[in-house]
C-alpha cells in the first residue's frame, strides 16, 4: 500500500501541473514581492495571517526559478512526501504502542498494515489533493501539517525516554508551523491529544514529567499565537454568535466524512454529499462500536477526536471569516487538511482494536483494505472531477497562462519593441487576488515580471482567455497574433 501511495502521490502532482497555475493569492503575493521588495515583503502579512516562512519560501522560490508553477508545484510535494513518511512513523510508533498496551494481535499485523492503510486514506485524501493546486493555500498547510507529524513523533520519543530535547523538538515544530500558517500553534494541543489517549498506560513515575512538559509545551503554544496575533494586527477573534458556530460545525462535519469518498459536500450538492456523509458516518459508528467492545477506553480516544474536528472547526467559525461567510465557509475545502493531520493519527489508536485480533478475523483486515483502496480510488476520481466543475477557475488560470506565454512570445518575435505597447484593463475574475490593489494587466505583468509598456493608447489587447490581438482605429480587436 505504501507502493500505492506513492503511485497516488506521482498521479496527484501530476494532475495539479496539467490543470492548475498561479492563482489569485498566489499572483498577489508575487505582486506584492515586486511592489514593496523583498525587506518589506519578509515582514508583512498575507492576507491576516504573519507567516514570515511562508513570505520567505515564496520569494526564495521567485527568486531561484521565477514565474514557473512546477518548480513552486514541486516544493509542495517535497512537502507532502516529507509529511507522508513521517505520517507513516508515527502511526506505526502509535498502533506498536497500543498493541503493546493491550497485548493483542501478537503476529503484529496491525503493526504492518495499519499504518500503510491509513497514509493511503491521507496521501490519496481528496482535500489533501487539493492542497497541490493552490500555491498559497498549500504552502501554508503542508509545512504546517509536516510539523505537526514531526512534533508528535519528538512527544512519542519522548514518552520513551524523557528527554528534554525531544520536548524541546516539539516546541521548535510548533514555531515553524507558526512560521507557515497562523494554527501553528495548535500544533501542541494536537500532540497532547495523544498524550491524552496514551497517559493512561503511562508508568506513574513518569506521569507528572509528562504533565510539566506539558504545561510548559502549551504556556509556549500562547506566546506564540499572542505573537503571531499581535504582529498581524489582529488582536481579538470576531465573536459569532452560537446557532452561527453550530451550523458551520454541522456542515463541516458533513464536508469531511464526505471527502473520504471523494466527494465535495455542500448545499449545492444534495444528493451526492449527503450519501457520502451517511455511507462514511455508518462506517465510523460500526468502527466505534467494534474498538470499544474490545477495549472500553477507547471511548475516551472517540471522544478526543470529535473534540479535534470541532475545535479546528470553531477556529475557522470564531475568525472574521466565519462572520463574513457563515455556513459557505465550511465548504472552503482547503482548510480541512487541519483535521486529517489530527484525526488520521487517533484512528491509528482504535483501528486495530475496531478489526479484532488479526489471527481470529482476517477477513475484516482485508474487507478493510479495500474499502481503504476504493475510499483511495474515489478521492483520486474525485478531484479530477472538481477539476472539471467547482473548481474551474484553477483551469481557466492553467489555460489562460499557457496561452498568454505562446501569444507573448509570437508577439515578441514579430513585433518591434516601440510598438509593442499594451492597453491596460481588469482582469478576469479567476486571476483576480483578494485585495482590490490588485485587478489590472499591469498588475499582471508586475507580478510575473514581465517588461511589458502599457497604455491608455496601447494598440495590443490582453483578451480573457490570453490571446493578444491588435486594438482596430474603432478600437475593437482586430488581428490575433
């Protein structure tokens, strides 16, 4: 399955670098690099958030292969591999863990298998998919989700042998994830929620050890958030009132389970979304029941993960944007990778137990499996066909890119340079970022770095779809170069 995986990976990065290009944030952020330079690029905020690593990566990747979407595409896997293998250490350090605490399944096949299966389920994940296809939106998760991979396998280590350096590796994962995406400091309460699930098989003696670390691990989890809010000027978190949170928790839930199978959730698609939820939701109570018929505190393991899907979810409902989009925003399907970084690590606690001991049910290690491979398959087909409905816009922007760079280079080659002179408008919406200083070709051509002249009596035309053509005296288009 780890075979698989990284087939998936491969198909995946692929898909992204025929159907995906810099996008809206992405343009913007390189506009911004050239506008303001690099000094004061470095310190300021994207959009709310300060994530001076994210600003950093974003120009050093400029800076060494300019306006290339693969290069930036290829950072991300880097990213995304980097994070599956340590995805792969930890579950197989925890499902090692329980079954040394339960002492069953004693061949170690969950060992072998579970961890394969679940970073399938997560490599192949529809909403870790889509992390490939926007540039910003990946950058600031995927380094967060590596770092919070990293700082649980540092606590895992650390459960072992009480090193301080090993807390100290967790303390400097959280800082890294701060550096990326302003839920950095989350990163500490995701790994005390396995501590949590494990404390009880924890030898007294090292128990208050566990909990000064762990105090001492969250007091730094504050500062940093206090820092990250204060330097981005956002002090305070815009209060929504509690039908407002309930509703967006109620659709998130929907969006997520439904993701499993590959399929985009949302009030505007009824029929499909809601099987999914309902096939995922029957799949996961059968799950719940069977663990903790087997062991009874797995209740307390359930328990943890509905706290960590609802609380990454009221972080989103409690910001400003959650008051500005309401229920729509929990159909942003970028920010579910927060959840899958927190809930793939706790199922590696109860699935094990939820299968039974390997030697006397084979058969559901195997029914498992395939669900896990046609949950795999689904999510692949699933974002293909995102590609080709809800999320347009990223393809509209691969295409128009692709055209606009043969269109330029036939005008280049055939036009002297006095005359290549361009009028300047607004650009269509799916280039577009989300600051209004940011909306013309000019801008455009900012952030690309292209030395291209405009103005009001320019006789070249930029159209929607990229082509260039030539402004007629009426000043309608006239010749497509």
């Amino acid at each position: 399955m780890l075979g698989i995986s990284a087939a998936i990976t491969l198909a995946l990065g692929y898909i992204a670098f025929t159907n995906s290009d810099f996008f809206a944030d992405d343009m913007l952020s390189l506009f911004e690099l050239r506008r303001d330079g690099v000094g004061r690029f470095l310190q300021s905020p994207v959009n709310v958030q300060w994530v001076p690593l994210h600003r950093l990566a974003t120009w050093a990747i400029d800076r060494a292969f300019g306006h290339r979407f693969g290069a930036a595409l290829s950072v991300s896997l880097l990213f995304h591999v980097a994070g599956l293998a340590m995805l792969y250490r930890v579950v197989r350090r925890l499902t090692k863990a329980q079954r040394s605490a339960s002492g069953r399944d004693r061949d170690g096949l969950a060992e072998r298998v579970a961890p394969a299966m679940l970073v399938l389920l997560y490599a192949t994940h529809l909403f870790v998919g889509i992390q490939l296809l926007w540039w910003s939106s990946g950058l600031h998760r995927l380094p967060y989700a590596l770092a919070t991979l990293v700082a649980m396998d540092r606590w895992l280590e650390f459960r072992e042998t009480t090193r301080k350096r090993d807390a100290v590796w967790v303390a400097f994962a959280t800082l890294v994830a701060a550096g990326f995406y302003a839920k950095g400091p989350l990163v500490v309460p995701h790994v005390l929620a396995l501590e949590a699930c494990l404390i009880r098989h924890t030898p007294s003696e090292r128990r208050l050890t566990h909990l000064k670390a762990a105090a001492a691990l969250m007091a730094w989890a504050g500062l940093v958030g206090w820092l990250g809010l204060s330097l981005s000027g956002q002090t305070s978190f815009v209060q929504a009132n509690l039908s407002l949170i309930a509703q967006i928790e109620w659709e998130a839930l929907k969006v997520l389970l439904a993701g499993f199978v590959g399929q985009a959730a949302g009030l505007y698609v009824p029929l499909a979304s809601r099987a999914g939820f309902l096939v995922v939701a029957i799949l996961g109570i059968a799950a719940g029941v069977a663990s903790v018929r087997q062991r009874r505190e797995h209740v307390w393991s359930w328990v943890l993960i509905g706290v960590a899907i609802t609380a990454n979810t009221a972080v989103l409902a409690l910001s400003n944007r959650g008051a500005v989009w309401g229920v729509m925003l929990a159909h942003g399907h970028r920010y579910y990778l927060d959840h899958l970084v927190v809930l793939i690590p706790l199922l590696a606690l109860v699935l094990p137990d939820a299968l039974g001991r390997s030697s006397s049910t084979p058969r559901r290690w195997i029914v498992c499996a395939a669900i896990v491979m046609f949950a795999s398959a689904s999510n692949v087909a699933g974002l293909h066909g995102l590609l080709r409905s809800r999320y347009a816009p990223f393809v509209q922007t691969h295409a128009f890119f692709e055209r606009f760079g043969d269109e330029l280079a036939r005008v280049r080659a055939t036009v002297p340079r006095p005359e290549r002179v361009f009028q300047n408008g607004r650009m269509p919406r799916p280039l577009l970022g989300i600051a209004p200083q940011y909306n013309s070709w000019s801008h455009m051509a900012m952030a690309m770095n292209l030395d291209l002249q405009f103005s009001p009596r320019g006789k070249w035309l930029i159209e929607p779809d990229g082509s260039i053509v030539r402004k007629a005296a009426n000043g309608s288009p006239q010749q497509r170069r």
